[in-house]
C-alpha cells in the first residue's frame, strides 16, 4: 500500500541525515548519489501499487441522506403520483387514505401536479453568469430577490425544464390570460442567461407589481421579503391556474413545483 512506501522513503531521509557528512566532496557526492538511487527506488514502488477507490454518490444524493438524518417524513410511504394536463378532466383522480397510515403523517393528496423527485438541488447543466438588472425606480429590492431566486438550483432547473411547454400551452388558457407570473418569471430567467445581454430590465414583473401584491406601489422602496413572498403565492395561484386545478383538495394544491421546491411543514412535540 502507498503508506508503507513512504515508510520505506523516509526511513531513506532519516538514515541519510542520522550522521553529520565528513566535510571531503567525494563522501558527501557518495551519500548524495545513494539517496537520490534510494529514493528513485521507493518512489517506484509507490507508482506499482495498486489503489484501490471506493465509489460515493453524487453531490445530491449525500445532501439528502446528510438532510434525511435531521428530519422525520410526516408524508405516507405509498403516495400515489397521478399527472393531469390543463385540458384533461380531474374528476376520475381519487385516492383513498391508506388504513393504516400513522397519526403523525399527512393525508395523501388526490391528484399530484408535479411529483417530487423532479426536484433537483444541484445544477442539472450549466449555466452561464446571468446578466445584471437595471434599477426601474426604487426596484432594487425586486432585482436582489429575482436574481436570489434564479440562483437556486431547483427553481433554476424547474424554470428552464417547463419553460416551452408552459408558455407555449399558456398563452392559449383563457383562464390565464391576464397574468401569469410563471410565464413572465420563466422568460425573465430567460433573458438574464442570453449571452447578448449583460444588463436586463425586468420589465415583465415591475409592471405586474399590482397584480402580485395589492400593497406594493411604483417607486418606492419595498421589503424584499415581502415581495418574495407575494410572488411565491403569486406563481401558486398562476400554476394552479394553469393546471385548471383550482377546485382541487389542499393537499393537492401543495404538489405544485413552489410548493414542492419550497414548502414544507414543522411539527412541534411537547415533553
């Protein structure tokens, strides 16, 4: 093994160095050239060894082991997935509550919008430096929140993943018409990774500042977790707007990709 070699390589030092050199050249030329054939040979047989390596997963899987130890699942073991599209009926997607379903886990959701092992924490693919946004009057708390948002892997890769097929099956929702804030988030993310681009206006979320929150004014300085917020909540009501799953039971609600990327629930225990 590679450790007993360089045992061999410094037992070599320690025994060239145990005696003080006699001051004649030709003795100190002698021990030189031995230490240097003494270490070219332990060297050799640190390159001839074979290592051996042990395969650990990705990035992402030691992540979630690393989370799964501090938490408790409180969702049920058997959750049935079931997709719908905008255009297709919910009415046939029932589940019913597994018997034996412990007290401390939640009820099953009837229909799932968008599975959770679609989330990806790390970077599927790469981006490149997202381009910069200009100040609109007062909007640098929108700016600094956009650009935290774009910076999280999992909303990043859900952003650019649906981007086609939810714009393009969108813009033909009547039911969506006015405003979605998934389509213009989607195509503000878009415009910050275009290479042409290195300072963008956010053009598409400041005019929609009403529609978001009904609290948040042109011009003046607003809180950045509060916007965040609001647009969250703002993105769920569009998604499910979108879904046409609007009428659906709460725990279904909370499959969207926000509620997914971002929700989550605490459970309090009492000594």
């Amino acid at each position: 093994m590679p450790a007993s070699s360089t045992e061999v390589i410094e037992a070599a030092l320690q025994s060239a160095y145990r005696h003080k050199p006699v001051d004649t050249a030709p003795s100190f030329s002698y021990k030189k050239n031995q230490l240097e054939e003494r270490l070219v040979a332990s060297s050799k047989q640190v390159l001839l060894n074979h290592v051996e390596y042990d395969r650990v997963g990705t990035q992402q899987s030691l992540v979630l082991c690393s989370l799964k130890t501090k938490y408790v699942n409180l969702t049920a073991n058997d959750t049935t997935t079931t997709s719908t599209s905008p255009s297709g009926s919910m009415a046939h997607a029932h589940h019913k509550p597994s018997a034996g379903a412990r007290e401390d886990q939640l009820d099953e959701p009837r229909v799932v919008l968008w599975p959770r092992d679609k989330v990806t924490l790390g970077w599927r693919k790469t981006f490149p430096p997202g381009a910069g946004m200009v100040n609109l009057g007062n909007t640098c708390y929108m700016n600094s929140s956009l650009q935290a948002l774009f910076h999280i892997p999992a909303m990043a890769n859900w952003l650019m993943e649906d981007l086609s097929s939810h714009t393009q099956r969108c813009e033909i929702n009547s039911s969506n018409a006015s405003f979605c804030s998934v389509c213009a988030m989607m195509r503000t993310f878009r415009s910050t990774l275009d290479r042409s681009n290195t300072v963008i206006k956010p053009s598409l979320i400041q005019h929609k500042l009403k529609s978001i929150g009904k609290t948040l004014m042109y011009g003046r300085q607003e809180d950045a977790h509060e916007f965040i917020k609001l647009l969250l909540d703002h993105m769920e009501k569009s998604y499910l707007a979108f879904r046409r799953a609007t009428k659906l039971d709460h725990r279904s609600k909370e499959t969207t990709p926000l509620n997914q990327i971002f929700g989550g629930y605490i459970r309090q225990q009492e000594q």
